[in-house]
C-alpha cells in the first residue's frame, strides 16, 4: 500500500506545466506481465505535457513496495515549443499468486483529469524450496522457468536464507550465466526481509536478480553459487551462578558464525520452435504491441512535428 508521505510526496511535486501545443498523454505499464510469486516488476506511471495537477496512485495492497518512487523529468525545446515529460517508478513484489490487478492511477485537480488503464499481472507459484530443519543458513538458486524457447526470455535469481541474523556475504566467484544473454535488473541489494518456509522464520536477501536471453538452443545449465556468509547467532553457555557456587545457569551469548555455502544449480531446456511453425515465422516470439503517435495534430505551415513508433 502507497503510503501517506509517498502520497504526499507525489502531490508536492504535481505537474505544473505551461501551456504546450505537444500532445498530452498519461500512461502506465509494468516491466513484465507474468512472474512468479518471488519476482519484482517494475510499475511506471508517466505524463507528458500535463497542464496541472495532483498524481493519485492506485492502491497496492497486493504487492509489496520494494523500492521508490523512483522520479525521472524529461524535457526537450523544438521549433519554440516546449516538451514536458514527468515519470515515477517502484519496485513492486505480489504477495500472493493469481491474476492481479494495479487499477488506474489518476490526475485530478488540474484543468481536465486523465486516468491510466489498470494492468492486470499474472503471478505463478515459485519453485519449492527445501530445506533440512538443521541448516540455519543456506543458498538457493532458481529461475521463473526451465522450458522455453528461442527469443523467450526468463529471470534467475539468488537468494541467501538465514534463521540468524544477517551480518554480510562474499561471493567466492563471479555468477555465472554462460550461455546466454545476461542483463542485471535493479534491486535494493541491501534489503533484507522476513519470510517463512516450513513454518519456520528465515531472514532473507537477494544477491542477484538477472534476465536471461538463451543463445543457443538444447540443454544449458547455471552452476552452482558459492559464497562465503557471516551471520550473528546465540549461543548457550553455561555459568557459574555468583551467589551459589555450586549452581549454574545458561545464558545467550552471541556469537559470528561464518557459513561456507554452496547453491543448487539449474537446467535450462531451450526447445526447438515447432515443426508446423507458419512459412512466414522469422523466429521472433514473445507479446508484441505497436504504439505511434505524433507530437501534435494541428500544425500551421512549416511547423514541424514529430511521428513516434
């Protein structure tokens, strides 16, 4: 849930633009559409050319707010006409699986109101994680796919899970994605969090989160992470009693506790694209959309316009 200095925040910085010949637009999307329970999605919200007024986010109560907002203004001056473009972005992780819904988000309080489209995302339960009950601290690998095909693009993510508290970490080696396309996505590095697993309590942080491109086709496997943890425990110790010399006590000491761990790996089966694929299939797969649009749409003479696809 957006909460009340966000809110607030966001209604400070109200767009408070002039009056532009551009054409105005308010939109929102998301990075990705289908994830699992355990990945992030980046939400935008961007208005161009706005006159005036407040930005009413939508309600995020089934996700998790990671991160921002982030904020980004953009402006450009062409042929003596000014364009005002203003983003906010955050960093949003589903708290449940199902089709969610961000409903619009809106503008009010200017000369006219402007509403986005809701976005609905597709949540799918993430890999089960299985942990031995005398393991307090452990590395886990996994990726939000293990079939797809050329062109598809999946997400893989390394998670370190402590019952004690999380001091630091250092990798032993770089991670490796050879045999595809790795680009890093942005997270808070430094967050820990809560999560539960077999009823029991983990603290949580994510090393790495990355998008993966295959580059070729078959079997390709990510190997296992190593990396050296540090993490704060108790430790019982027993203790002489200082009144009663022949009685003892137990009492919590803490202690560092270094943890020398190493992931589980993963095989990624990239497929083939199949046999009655249509003559004219070129290879390219995913969800496609083309959006064009022109700066403005009433033009004196030898004014000039920009066409955007």
């Amino acid at each position: 849930m957006v909460t009340k200095q966000t809110y607030l925040a966001l209604l400070f910085y109200g767009l408070i633009f002039g009056h532009f010949a551009y054409t105005q637009s308010f939109t929102a999307s998301v990075s990705k559409n289908n994830i699992s329970v355990r990945e992030s999605i980046e939400y935008s919200i961007k208005a161009e050319n706005i006159e005036s007024g407040s930005i009413e986010l939508p309600n995020f109560n089934d996700f998790e707010i990671m991160g921002g907002p982030y904020q980004q203004r953009n402006s450009s001056f062409i042929n003596g006409k000014q364009s005002h473009s203003i983003s906010y972005s955050y960093s949003l992780r589903p708290k449940k699986t199902g089709v969610l819904t961000i409903a619009a988000a809106k503008i009010t309080g200017g000369s006219k109101p402007y509403q986005t489209k809701e976005i609905k995302i597709t949540v799918q339960k993430a890999e089960h994680i299985k942990t031995d009950e005398k393991q307090s601290t452990f590395v886990r690998l996994y990726v939000s796919k293990s079939q797809l095909y050329p062109g598809e693009e999946l997400t893989a993510s390394v998670n370190v899970y402590s019952k004690e508290t999380l001091k630091g970490y250092e990798l032993i080696k770089d991670i490796s994605y050879e045999g595809f396309l790795a680009t890093p996505l942005d997270f808070d590095r430094s967050k820990v969090r809560s999560e539960i697993i077999n009823g029991i309590e983990y603290q949580v942080i994510t090393i790495d989160r990355s998008k993966l491109s295959p580059l070729k086709k078959g079997k390709i496997a990510i190997p296992s992470v190593q990396i050296d943890v540090t993490t704060l425990g108790y430790k019982k110790v027993k203790t002489r009693h200082p009144f009663w010399p022949n009685q003892y006590f137990y009492q919590n000491k803490i202690q560092q506790n270094d943890h020398h761990l190493t992931s589980n790996r993963k095989v990624i089966h990239v497929k083939d694209f199949p046999e009655d694929a249509p003559e004219n299939f070129s290879g390219a797969t995913g969800n496609y959309q083309i959006i064009s649009h022109v700066t403005q749409t009433n033009p004196v003479a030898n004014d000039a316009i920009n066409y955007k696809i």
